[in-house]
C-alpha cells in the first residue's frame, strides 16, 4: 500500500514510530503497536504504529513520520512510501515467557538487550520486560546472561593490560568524590585504572559533573587510550563510550515508578566494568539513612551477589560496607567538590578529613588487590602516595590530558550569592540527611549551575553553640538562593540534640 | 516559571502531555513522566512530562503542547503559561505496591481506574498496573473490588425492573451471531434484556459490527431507555454509553503482549453487566482449538471465578461450557452474518440449523432462569416463540426503534468478487479452523467491508467429494479478494479426512 507523507515536527528519541488514521488501519489490518516496513526507494525502515482517531492529525491515505523515521528514508512532506506489516519483534515471546515466571537463557536476553539498543520495542514492551524482572526476579545465570548482553551489544574499552583496577560506588550519598582521589593515587602506583562515572540524575553532582569542573570529561573510545597510555587512568563520563547502551533506556522506565531492580541494577554496573576491560573491581556500598541501601542486611545480600556474578564474568572483587548516613567530604555540588578533592590533593589545611580518610582506605585496597601492597598495608602506602604530592601530581597529568585548565583548588569559583544555615540551639549534631541536604543544593541550581550547592561546616557528632554556621547555600542568583531557602525551611534536614 | 506555548500538531488521544527542552527540564529539576500543572489565566490542566534534546522540537523557554492540552487551556502558540511541578498521583505507590505482590483495597483500585480514566497516568505508568495483575495476581476481593471501581467510574443505565437477563459470550469463534436470535426470543417472552455488544478487535466481526449492518447501534442513555420501554430490549454498541471507560485503556496496554489476564477479563464483563442493571445472566464459554478458551479445565475454573465474583455483585448467574472448536453458523462478516440471523428468525430454508439449536439452547435458559418457562422446559418454550414469528415481529420492533431499514434477509447485499475453496480430495471435514477463518474473512476486508467475510458450505463431521465447494470467500474488489486469497494459500484451515 502506497501513503503520502506527513511530517510531525517533533523527536521521540526512541522507538522510532508511524501514525496511521484509524480507517487505513481498519482497511490494512493494523493494530497499536503493530510494526510496519516503510520504504522509500531503496532505503527502509521498520517502525511501530500508532493510530489516530483525528483526521486532522493524520488523514486517511497519509502516514505521519517523525523526525528520525523522515531522516533514516531521507523523506519529506508529500513523498510517498510503501508499507507493509512485518512480525513483531521475537523478542516479545520471550518478554512473555518472563512475564508467566519462565526462566530465560542467554540468547533470549541477547534478543531483547539488542531489540531495546535497536529502538526495536516501545515504551509499553520494555516496561513488560522491566516489569518481569522485578516481579519474577533474575536467578544468577540470568543476571550473568543479562551483563553479557549488554556488553556484547554495547561499546568496548579494549586494553591489553593486566591487571585493570575499577571501582564503583552504589551511591545516594551527598559528596563523597572519592573516585577524584583514588584514581590518582591508584595509577600514581603505577596501576592502570580506567574510571567512567556517571552524571548525576537525582543527585546534586555525579563524579562527572564534577571533574568537569576541571577538565573535558567527554572523550571517543580512541582519545580515551591515548590518555590511559600517558597517565595509567581517566576519569571520564561513561555516556560519552556508549558503554552497555539499553541501560540508559531500561533506567528512563524505572524512573516513573522509581523501581530498582537488583538483577538488573548488577548488570548495569558491572557490564560497564567489564567493558572497560576491568579485572579487579573494588565495589563501596555505603549504607544508612538517607543512603541508597539503607540496611546492612539489604547490603550483605547485595555483596554476595556482586560476588557470585563477578566470579562468573572473571573479574576479582572486593566489595566493601561502609557508613553512609551522612554525607562525605564539606562541599556538595560541582564545584564545591572539585574544591574539596583538590584540597585533599594538594593537602591543604581546608582539606576535609573524612574525605581524605575514606579515599585513601580505598585507594589501599586496590592497592593490595593490584600488587602494590601487602596485605593490610594498602592505606599506609596509599597515604604515602598522597603526601609525597605524587597523587597531585598525577591528578594535574589527568587533567592536562583532558584538555583541563583549572588545577588548584584556588582557582575554582564558587556561586557568590550565599545563606548561612545556623543552629537553633546549642547542642550536638546527630543527624544529617543526605536526601534533604541533596534537595536543597539541587533547588539552589546544582549541577546545572557549577557554582551552587552547600558547605557543611559541621559534621554529626561536632557540637555546636546556637547561631553557629552549620552549612551555607551558594547560588548564582538572588532567585535561585530563594528556591533553595525554600525547600530548607520545609525539610530541615539537620538534627541538633 | 513562564514558557512560551509551541503548538504540537498532534493529538494523543491520552494521556496529557507537555515537552520541554532537557536544560529547563534541568533548571526546573523535572524527570521524565513528573507531573507539570500548566496554568493560563483561569484554567489549568496537568500534564504528564516528555523531555526533549532537540531545540528544533522545543526550544528553551518553550512548553510543546498537544492538541488535548492546547484545548482545555485554550492556548495557541506564542501565549504564555505558568507551570508548576505538581506530586504524582498517589495511585502510582498503589501499583508499586501491587507490584510487590501486596494486596490492593477497593479504594487503591477505585483510585487506580479512576486516574486511568482521568488521564492521569502515563502509559507506562499503566503497563506497570496491567503486568502486575498479571504476574501477581488479582483475588476474589480484589477482583470484586476493580469490577466496583469499573462500574462507580463510568456511566450507568439505571433500569428499575426485575428481573433485568442479560447474557455474554466469551468469544473467539467465528459467527456466533447466537445473542441476535436470543435477544428478541426473550424480550417477546415479556422479559426485560438489554443488550451492548462490543466491535470486532481481531475478528471479523463484533455483534455491534453486525447488527449495525440492520440499524444504528449507538445511543445516549436516555435514547436506550426510550428503545427498552418500546421494546422490552436493544442491541447497542456498548462502546456508544462509556460503560466501564477504563477498560479500553487497559486492553489497549495488553494487546502488544496479547496478554489477557483473568481476574481484569472478569471484572471488565461484570462491570459492564452490572452497569446496565442486570440482574439474571448467562455466560456462554465456547471451549476448543482455536477458540479464546481451548481447555475443559481452564473453562471450569473460569465459570467457578465467574459464579463467586456475581454472588458478591448480587447478579445471578448461569455458566454453560459449550463445543467452540468450529464456527457456528455459516456466514462470517458482518452482512453475511446478519443474512443468517435474520433467516434463523423468517424460519427461512437457508438457515442455519447450529446457529439455530445453539440459540434456543440459550433462549430457554434465561428464560428459565427469568421465570417464563419451568427448568427443563426453557428450550422447548424458545422454539415455540421462534417458530410462532413472535421473535421476528420482537427483531423487527427493534430494528425500528435504533432507526433500522433493512428488516428482511433478503435486503442483505453481499459482497460482490468471490472465490470458491473447494476439496482437493473425497472424504470427511474433521476440522475448520476459526483462526484460520477469520483472518481469511479479515484480508477480505470485513469488519470495515460489511459485505466481505466467508460463506461455509460444509461444516465438520459433513462428508465431501473431491471438487465440492467447502466455503466461499466474499470481498468488495478483486484486489482485497486477492489478499484473502493469498492468505489462504498460506494457512488454509479446513481438514479433510
């Protein structure tokens, strides 16, 4: 059947997607979510049907195409193009028998991880799948079978190296930039460690946000060897390499109903590891409230899993359970941050300790998984590296080799408009909650806005006398430092007893 | 924040959306499917979230509305708007839980439906509802309880009578036209019966489908109330009175998986029963290869669900399990179809004799259960009201009253190109296909061809000799009848042995 082309101004992102006027669809057999061939000359597309009621927005004898259809027929507005109704995607069978409780194999999971890649599926289907694994569960060899999945249709980091150092934190804790510390005193030991990191999504600054402070964070598959074979490492945004690519697609379904399954959660993680040729993972989950995992219970669980999948993948882990219930570090928000982590590198007295503390116990522990140490001398060593300015030293290699400029901690520029939060009352302060300090820095502008966020001067357990600064907000703007004050007179956040 | 309205020339039929440019998604701390109330003057609507990357699809500062949205706040492209973020509704923690395998109450569900009605939940939002009835479950309350929420969120045809007969049938067998016989059977018997039909979906043809080749099928409440006074009866399209709306959401959510969950199927039929004030009703499970129900087994289990779940509503209710492994009837296709009803009812030559059997099987029964005839003595009773012409008279009443014409058989035009399938060998019909059959009768063009469909000669246990005319494939042009052609080629669909 031949239909005359109606552009819709407007990008779905993904899956790629046809709108038919109810009647030729009536006539063509064609039901929601059908697939139909659409071919132009020699080029050919396949896409999924949506059907309108309006003949206004799309009439009968025309199909509507949207921005990505007309760019792949190389199509415009009045061309016509042939269509024809093919199978649906198998992979839809197998997101089925997940749905009735059957147990998938690896070919399977394969057709749906690259049916997702491929824009092969909606909205609708992916949330089944999704659906399927947090209802029904992944057992191991799933688990293992969806990691593989999503390495073998995503991009690789190729080093032939041995061993690759990677770590990983689970997350959810305010600051805590301790990647930006360990990477250098890791590969200053003569280590090799290819960090990706993520920006942030519901979190005032992700590792990448904020080394972007400092340096370029965006680099191809190419420029990032070129700067691992002059540095040993690269602290780099993950997204850039394309790395595990279904995930990003999978994560924007969890996002409505914030689910966050585990199955897939450990494949998600360690499928960009394994990517990036990592041998030795050192995994951190900080657990608490207000942290991602707030039970240890949930955490040891956790632990044995990323230890049984990573058995299976050929990678040495050592996952380790640390406090999370308040946050690391003085700085939240990019560049309050970058500053602390540069502080902590070039040792200066405004360097915050319990960043520092925790870095370097990190930094000890790759060192002894990678050979540098003996055991229960990583921290000593790692210390070392750090006071010496060898880890500084390398941090500003890092940074040069990524197009960097900024590399003191003096040279950051923190948001000028300012509002100092004080004590109530005199007393000790016995709680700070991660998820009410990252509300407040993110209405303040972070991380769109570099400059904002908060500096804790007080930590749980430091007392404090009434009127004493315990944090201070920093925006752009008298607007901004408004939204934030806001949100601060509503959540609190800090506890003073 | 004020954004500058950008008309998106699209409708999505539900929910509401609104799209924003990635940076003011940023500025604005908004995810992907947050909620945004969107304010212009007086009015407001609230609006689900779509986040672009491309400034050509929406530029910052700007908000894309569809067409739906652009209505209820009478916006044009150019105004400005005043948006806010707004929580999500507190339907989506109702399905999170449900999803966890928790118990719902009939308020979580009634608010569940009525935000599906109210298009206020997204379609993935709506998926996650639909895959965890199917993976977890729904139990007998919880199952009473979406019946209830389905019935108190659409519309209601409040009858004061008793008894008010009413009567389903599960489907998935071609023809089966049995409901245009009962109907006027039993409203000349002086019993109150009601009647909504549904459209064909994946079949050839719904009873609305089919009864509108005679009359009008769709009428506002009150005209239905006028049509029952005159004639003790009608035959609607229940699509036409907005009986239980959230249901077609949701089976538009279950189509890309063909799923078809028990406990939502049950609540979807009561509901509707239930809406138009039934109180007596007979539900037909047609079981065999290739018909909806293929197991004894799965039709007992359905028929005790369907007896617990009316006992809680207060309707009394008959389940029959009956042979569905053939079409009944000859004709499939709305015309055709029609022919065989209303020849059933002239008491024609032509007729039918299963359609017939089948009809008077099911007229006796609700006759019986409505307290016309003895138990026993319902089948004998029907007979004698068809054969009298009383059932003929009843029809033609109805017809007239929804504003029909044609009243004989003989006014039924068919479609014009036919192709005759015919025995390749001498034996015996052991098997005909309803799958088979109504996606030839669908290539030829039916539903939306009334004329087009397939006309049985034989039927299964019938004997035949090689060359014998076994059906014959009706369409309105050679090209259409040339598709059901090809198909037919490819599936055939009868067995002779």
């Amino acid at each position: 059947m031949k239909l005359k082309v109606k552009d819709i101004d407007i990008a779905t992102g993904w899956p790629l997607v046809a709108v038919l006027n109810e009647l030729d669809a009536l006539k063509l057999d064609l039901h929601y979510e059908d697939r139909l061939k659409i071919k132009k000359g020699r080029k050919s597309v396949i896409a999924i049907i949506d059907i309108t009621e309006s003949k206004k927005v799309v009439p009968t004898g025309q199909i509507g195409l949207y921005e990505e259809v007309l760019t792949k027929l190389n199509a415009k507005s009045g061309n016509f193009v042939d269509v024809s109704l093919v199978e649906k995607p198998v992979s839809i069978q197998y997101i089925k028998r997940k749905l009735k409780g059957k147990k998938l194999g690896y070919k399977e999971i394969y057709k749906i991880i690259d049916d997702i890649n491929n824009n092969r599926l909606s909205e609708i289907e992916i949330t089944y799948f999704v659906s399927a694994c947090y209802t029904k569960g992944l057992d191991l060899d799933e688990t293992v079978s969806l990691t593989k999945a999503m390495i073998n249709t995503g991009g690789i980091l190729k080093l032939n190296k041995y061993p690759v150092m990677d770590m990983h934190c689970i997350g959810g804790v305010a600051g805590n930039r301790t990647t930006m510390v360990v990477v250098p005193i890791v590969a200053a030991a003569g280590l090799t460690i290819p960090k990706t990191s993520s920006r942030s999504i519901t979190s005032p600054s992700g590792t990448a946000d904020t080394m972007e402070v400092l340096c370029n964070v965006c680099f191809s598959i190419k420029e990032i060897k070129n700067i691992i074979k002059k540095t040993n490492a690269c602290l780099i945004w993950g997204g850039s390499v394309n790395l595990a690519p279904a995930d990003d697609k999978i994560i924007r379904i969890e996002h409505p109903l914030s689910l966050d399954p585990e199955g897939q959660l450990l494949a998600s993680i360690l499928a960009k590891k394994k990517s990036v040729s990592a041998t030795h993972l050192l995994i951190d989950i900080p657990v608490g409230k207000g942290a991602k995992i707030e039970s240890r219970k949930k955490a040891l669980y956790l632990k044995r899993l990323f230890e049984s999948i990573s058995k299976k993948l050929g990678i040495k882990i050592r996952v380790v359970i640390i406090d999370g219930s308040q946050p690391i570090g003085n700085g939240i928000g990019p560049e309050l941050e970058a500053r602390d982590v540069m502080w902590v590198l070039e040792n200066d007295l405004r360097q915050p300790l319990d960043l520092k503390e925790k870095s370097i116990k990190m930094a000890g522990l790759l060192l002894e998984m990678g050979g540098k140490a003996k055991k229960g001398a990583g921290t000593k060593k790692a210390l070392k590296i750090l006071n010496s300015g060898a880890a500084y030293r390398k941090m500003m290699q890092i940074i040069r080799a990524q197009c960097g400029k900024k590399i003191k901690a003096d040279d950051i520029k923190i948001g000028k408009f300012r509002y100092n939060f004080r004590a109530k009352k005199s007393g000790v302060v016995t709680h700070i909650d991660n998820d009410s300090i990252s509300k407040i820095a993110r209405a303040a502008g972070a991380p769109l806005d570099k400059g904002a966020g908060i500096y804790l001067h007080k930590h749980v357990k430091d007392s404090v006398k009434k009127g004493d600064k315990i944090f201070t907000v920093y925006a752009k703007n008298k607007q901004k430092l408004g939204y934030a004050v806001n949100v601060l007179r509503k959540i609190d956040g800090v506890v003073v007893k």
